[in-house]
C-alpha cells in the first residue's frame, strides 16, 4: 500500500512540474477594409423592425467603406427610398436609405476583432468570420433605452 501511495506521490509530483508549452496566439488579423453592405437591421426604437437584405434588397444599398488609412465612407446607393414595414406591431414604415442623402464620412480603428466607429455611442462592433465572409454586428443602444443590432456583411 505505502509503494501504491509513493507511486502516486510521485506520478503527482511528476505531471505538475512538467513544462507546458507556452499557447500561440493563431488568430490573423482580420482584413476589415474594404467595402461592407447593410445585411439586416432589427430594432425597437419607433417601429419594431427585424429585417433583412432577402426581404428588403434595398437595405444592401447601405454602403461603408472601410479605408485603409482609417477613414470611412458611409453612402445609400439606391435610385429609389429603401422602406421597410414595420413587423407584428402594424404599424410605421421606416426608411433605411434615401437617394441623394449626403454621404457620412467618419474613422474607425481595429482591436482584435472590435471595430471601432464613433457613431456607435462607444460600443464596438464585432467582426466574425463564417464561412470565410466577415460579418461585422452593431449593438448600439440609443440614450432613450431602445436598442439597434445591425449586421453588416463585407463584399
């Protein structure tokens, strides 16, 4: 019994000092630049809106340009308003991009894979990669409570 304790001691004792190799760090630095197109908006400020670029094509026409320089460019590229109906309230329509409307030029910064834009209220956006796109999804929270998540999918 006292040679099965030893043994067990020491096999203890063995696999806590072994060296542990030291974890790398595979992630690669997401290529964020480039040009990104609305993918889908749901919201619960004013109209109550869960909707996408299937339902609504007019919503990819919300274009961000990301430059490399860290300037962005964001521009509606549709000819026509984009307007989405509101969903299981009834009511409200909501305009998403109207022909002609001045383009919002502003900077952005990477951490990680936490975008970074002014116009967020300080909440980053997140880039993910499935399937070897990048989705980039917004939360912002407006300053009376309701909330906006916005998916972006980069061309």
């Amino acid at each position: 019994m006292k040679k099965y304790l030893l043994f067990c001691l020491l096999a203890v004792l063995l696999l806590a000092n072994c060296k542990k190799d030291a974890k790398t760090n595979n992630t690669a630095t997401l290529n964020v630049t480039g040009t990104w197109t609305l993918y889908s908006w749901k919201s619960d400020v004013g109209a109550i809106l869960d909707v996408t670029a299937n339902q609504y094509p007019c919503i990819a026409e919300n274009v961000l340009v990301l430059n490399a320089n860290g300037t962005t460019n964001l521009t509606y590229t549709g000819s026509d308003s984009c307007y989405v109906t509101a969903i299981h309230h009834g009511s409200g329509v909501t305009t998403i991009g109207i022909p002609g409307q001045a383009a919002v030029a502003s900077t952005w910064r990477l951490d990680g894979n936490n975008l970074y834009l002014p116009n967020n209220n300080g909440a980053p956006s997140v880039v993910t990669s499935v399937s070897g796109k990048l989705y980039m999804t917004t939360t912002v929270t407006e300053p009376g409570g309701g909330v906006i998540t916005t998916v972006d999918v980069k061309q």
